[in-house]
C-alpha cells in the first residue's frame, strides 16, 4: 500500500459524514508506519475504545471504513481466529468489527460484522513482522503471496458487503 496523507484517509471514508472524518483521531505516527508491508491502515482510537478504523486502497483511490466494537462485545472479547488473516489469538486479541453500510443503507442502520484483529495488524502478521502476543499462526501450504491475496480477498468481500 502507498502512504497516505491526513487529507486521503479523511476524504476516503464511506461509512461516516465528513464531519465525524474530520473529527477522528488519526495515527500520530503515519510517517513511520511500514506502508510496503500494509495491505490496510488499521488503527484504534485512543480517546474512543469502542471505535476503530480501517483505509484500503480500492479500485486506485483510498477507501476509508469507521468501525465499531457491538455494544454486546465491549469488554467480551473472545474469538480466536481473525476472519481477514487467519491469526489465531488467545483472550481479547480478536474482536467482532460491526461498520455501518454506505449510503442509505447505512443512515437506516444497517451495518455488517467481521471477526478482526484486534489491534488491525493482519497485514503484519500475515508477513511474519509482528507476532501475535498469545496465539499462532498456522503453518501454511500456501506462498506468502497466496496468503496475501486471500487476506486482501477477504477484505474486498468485506467491503463488498458494505456496498450491497
């Protein structure tokens, strides 16, 4: 993935009025995050724990995603397998993501889930960057960029729904 500027991850988001885009807290260190090993940006929002995003580069733009930890979930963390990469993590290191659908869909409060890394580092665990604390990865028969593509290909299914 490029790097992208506060003015591309603002302006990409689907799910949320401009407004709420320019109220959210960005990454402090976007300089410094390893964009040539990031399929997607994921970040928590510190001052919100319940609120998440995530921007993916589609069809060449950016495309921007708020999530939400369901108020069901909030401090009931427990699934082991992240839905995206296949990471498996003991205790609250994946978590249910509900995003809102776009467009009018979305303003009638239809959403879509998806069990995620908690901390939305998919892409590095992916490579093998960053190791899940408690938790595994399977070893595979597939190629990293098989892993890769089905990773980016389960995201893009994501992003389907949110559509739809």
């Amino acid at each position: 993935m490029k790097s992208l500027t506060e003015q591309d991850i603002r302006s990409s988001f689907i799910n949320c009025s401009k407004g709420d885009a320019k109220r959210l807290t960005l990454p402090r260190d976007l300089d410094q995050r390893p964009w040539a090993d990031l399929d997607f940006l994921g970040w928590r929002d510190p001052g919100a724990p319940d609120r998440s995003y995530l921007v993916t580069e589609r069809y060449g733009r950016p495309v921007g995603v708020a999530l939400r930890f369901p108020s069901s979930q909030r401090g009931f963390l427990h699934r082991s397998m992240c839905s995206l990469c296949l990471t498996t993590h003991r205790g609250g290191g994946v978590s249910l993501m509900a995003a809102r659908k776009a467009g009018p869909a979305g303003r009638e409060g239809n959403s879509v889930g998806l069990y995620m890394c908690t901390d939305l580092a998919c892409s590095l665990y992916v490579r093998g960057k960053k190791l899940p604390d408690s938790g595994a990865r399977f070893e595979e028969s597939l190629t990293l960029e098989e892993q890769i593509a089905r990773t980016t290909g389960h995201l893009s299914a994501f992003l389907d729904k949110l559509y739809a």
